[in-house]
C-alpha cells in the first residue's frame, strides 16, 4: 500500500514556479493533477506480466510520496537527495528512431530528488520521465477551505481525461484483461513447457547457489544469507561470487560479520532488524568500509531496543515491532531517529496506562501517517507526531479488536503452512512460495483450489503464489491466487 501524502499549501520561489506563486500558493489537488500523466505512466498495475518492473515502480513510488511528505512537514530539514527509477509506459506510437523505448512498451528512467519544494519537486519528476508541464500552467486556483487529497493510488480519474488526452484508461484495460484471463488449466497447457525448459536449464546455476551460499555462512560465521527482492539465481550467485572474492582479497575487513545476518538489497547498512545490507550496485570498498563500521551500528541497535524497552513500558507493555516488507528497506539510523522521536513526545506526558493492560499486543511507527489505526493482522500503526492523549485513548478502546485480529493472524499462519506443506506434497511441487503481499487469507483457498484441481503440469515445478500469471526466468511459474478454474 502507498504512502498517504497530504499536502498543505507553501510558497515556492524561482524560475517558472515564481511566476505561479505570483497568483496562488500550490495546495496539493494541483499537484495530484500535475502528476497525473505521471501516474498513469508508471501505475504499478499496468505492469502486471512484468513483476520485476512493476515491483521497481511500487518502491520508487513510495520514495517519492514519503519525499513529498517530507517537504511538507513543519520543522523538517530538507529530506536527503532521493535517486528513482521508473520504468515509463509508452503512451505514444513507437517510432524506429526512438531507441530508448523498448519492445515491451515502456522505457528506463533515473533521476535524483534534490528540490526543496513541491513545485519544483513535480516538475522534476515530469521533466525528467518527457512528460509535459504546460499543464501546470494552466490549473485553476484551489479553494483553501477544502480538505486536501492524498497521494493515493488507485487513482480514479474522469472518462473525460482520457478522450482528451488519448491515453489508454487503465481500468478499461484491465477489464478488458480480466475478461481474457485463462484458466488455470488452459493457461498451464500453454506455458508449462516453457517453464520446464528454463527450470531444467537453471538447475547448475540453482546448486552453485546453494553451494556458495553454504560455503560462505560457514567460513564467514554468518547465520544467514538472504535477498530483499526476487533476482534471478544467476544475479544472487554473481552477488554471491563477488563477496566470496573479497573475503579472498580482504579477510580481516570480514572479521566484524560474524554472527550476522547478510541482507542483499539497494543500498549498504544496517537495517532496523539488525541485519547487514549489502548494497547489489556498491563495489567492495565500499562494503569493506560498512564492515569496519559494524562496531558503531551495534551500539545504534543497543540504544535502539533500549528505546523500545522504554516506549513499551511507558505504554502498558506493548511491544514495538518492525515488520520487513517488500520495498526500500529501514536504515537503523532512521529507525532510531524515529524511536527516539517518539520516546520523548511520551515523556512530555504522563501517560496513566496499567503497566501490563496492554501486554502481549504490537505496534509499529511510521513517519508518514497522520492519524493512528488498528491493521487488520492486530498490529497498530502509530504516526510518530500523533498527539500522546488521543493514542492512549485509542489503543484502549481498540485493545480487545487488536487481540481478536492478532489471535486470527496466528490461527491463519498456522493454517497457512500447514496447507502450504501438504500442497507441496500432494502436487508434487518443488518449491511453493507466495508473493508479501498475498494474505494468509489469500494463500489459504488458492492452495485447497489447487490440491482439489491436481494438476499434473505442475509435478516438479517451484510455484509462486501472487497476483498475475508469468514465467520468471529460471523457470518459476508465478500464477494469481484468485486462479480461475
């Protein structure tokens, strides 16, 4: 799910966003407008049969709503330059002379954030994805009475729009989909061929990996090695090889990984779990200088659990979590920033909470939430600027919801792998994995469905619950988990 954004109206100086703020300030109804062909460009739906672009979109996405949120909290210094990438739909007819477009419909785009404003953070994003901004130019004042709207997606935009713009309306789009979708059967006719082809192609490049990964936890004393996104085997063994080398070349500068857990993902540190990240674009001085850091981010964790200890105290026993999830991963110097933050708001108050009334229960802290709420799996979401007097209130009145959700979450995860593991066994699977954002709730039926169809394509396959139908490219066979029968 995205960041919900709300902006409020500022003033903006220089160059053509001079001119606007001549005749209004910029509330946040025209800065969604302005970024909707952007939207509609990048909408993470649209990439449905290609998981890897549509998940790079998702996380730019988020970046870019919390760096959006940032320019508009009071008192916050500038957020830090922000590098994205999108990969842009082609709303245009390909032409031969357009290189930069690629067979699939869209293309790469990077940029860095660095305005300090809105205005010009929006044109940024436009200018650099060659989309047009004379329609900024042309927005109608905004009514400072009206609430202000959240980035938010979907986006559900006026027919109108699109007759006038000719793009492609993504909800007809995927209507039109959804009436096509295969069944299960006729789809796994159609492609399981493929899918052994590729699976039995990667089986030396599969052993490699367990054999690096084995050999490396082992010489280096790790407690394990894992990966933050889905690459391909032949990427996490070229991840694997490139550390194997510089324990070779650099041994003493992997001394301090003892007893860790080893992250690969978008950047290097330490995440808010403790584990080290080892950014995939950093070269190995790079990860050489995190490794003779690692003394420093133990003390930043010990002082981030003691913060925990001392919320959960404050706050009737409730334990502070933080839950990894597919996206741009937590530094643990944003983590206890936040902690900390949120440490002395409470003590600004004196809280009359029974020490243990709200024991056995979780929360979560998040910078860019306004308002507190109870998820649905029985952990809440905290804003870490909310006012202290109303959350008390509010984790009091919603204490009997969140243990009712949190004993549900706990018989549907026991549920879930149970049938997970006769799932595997009756389809005679290799593998069978679930895409984060498919529920337990989702899992559970999608697994009976798939034990009572039986099919026999599926012998020997690794199967990946999620929400489209593909093959990856070492032959896992990715199929919704809403399957039509």
């Amino acid at each position: 799910m995205y960041v919900t954004t709300f902006l409020r109206y500022m003033r903006f100086g220089g160059g053509f966003s001079f001119q606007i703020v001549q005749r209004r300030n910029l509330s946040g109804a025209d800065a969604i407008n302005a970024l909707r062909p952007f939207y509609f460009a990048v909408h993470p739906d649209l990439f449905g049969q290609h998981p890897r672009e549509r998940e790079v979109n998702e996380n730019s996405l988020k970046r870019l709503n919390g760096y959006l949120e940032n320019l508009q909290k009071p008192g916050v210094r500038s957020p830090k330059p922000t590098h994205l990438t999108f990969y842009v739909r082609d709303t245009k007819e390909r032409t031969e002379s357009n290189d930069s477009l690629q067979v699939s419909g869209f293309r790469v785009v990077s940029f860095t954030l660095q305005s300090k404003d809105v205005l010009n953070t929006v044109l940024d994003v436009l200018k650099s994805c060659s989309l047009s901004v004379e329609h900024i130019q042309e927005m109608k004042q905004s009514s400072t009475a009206q609430p202000e709207p959240s980035f938010y997606r979907p986006i559900k935009w006026d027919k109108t729009y699109y007759t006038f713009t000719g793009f492609r309306d993504p909800e007809q789009e995927l209507e039109q989909a959804n009436k096509v979708e295969p069944t299960l059967s006729l789809w796994l006719k159609n492609n399981e061929p493929e899918a052994t082809k590729k699976q039995n192609a990667s089986v030396p490049r599969r052993e490699e990996l367990k054999r690096l990964k084995r050999e490396l936890i082992h010489k280096l004393g790790l407690l394990d090695i894992r990966w933050q996104r889905k690459w391909g085997v032949a990427h996490k063994c070229g991840q694997l090889q490139s550390l194997s080398r510089l324990s070779t070349q650099s041994p003493e500068a992997l001394h301090n990984l003892r007893g860790h857990i080893i992250v690969f993902t978008d950047q290097s540190g330490m995440n808010a779990s403790g584990h080290v990240m080892l950014g995939t674009t950093d070269v190995h001085h790079q990860w050489a200088k995190l490794f003779e850091r690692l003394p420093s981010y133990h003390s930043l964790l010990q002082q981030s659990d003691w913060l925990k200890e001392r919320i959960s105290h404050l706050l009737g026993g409730i334990l502070v979590i933080h839950i990894e999830r597919l996206g741009p991963a937590l530094p643990l110097e944003e983590h206890y920033s936040t902690l900390n933050t949120f440490h002395k708001r409470l003590l600004l108050k004196r809280l009359s909470v029974h020490p243990r009334s709200l024991q056995g229960l979780t929360l979560t802290l998040e910078n860019d939430r306004s308002t507190p709420c109870l998820h649905e799996m029985g952990h809440f979401i905290i804003p870490t600027m909310c006012d202290i007097l109303q959350l008390q209130n509010f984790l009091q009145s919603q204490a009997q919801e969140a243990r009712r959700r949190t004993r549900r979450k706990n018989l549907l995860e026991a549920e879930e792998e149970d049938i997970i593991s006769s799932c595997l066994q009756d389809l005679s699977l290799r593998s069978l994995s679930k895409e984060p954002s498919v529920s337990s709730s989702q899992m559970i039926p999608c697994c009976r469905r798939l034990m009572e169809e039986k099919s026999p394509q599926m012998q020997g396959l690794h199967l990946c619950v999620s929400h489209f139908y593909s093959v990856m490219q070492d032959g896992d066979l990715c199929i919704p988990w809403d399957w039509k029968g």
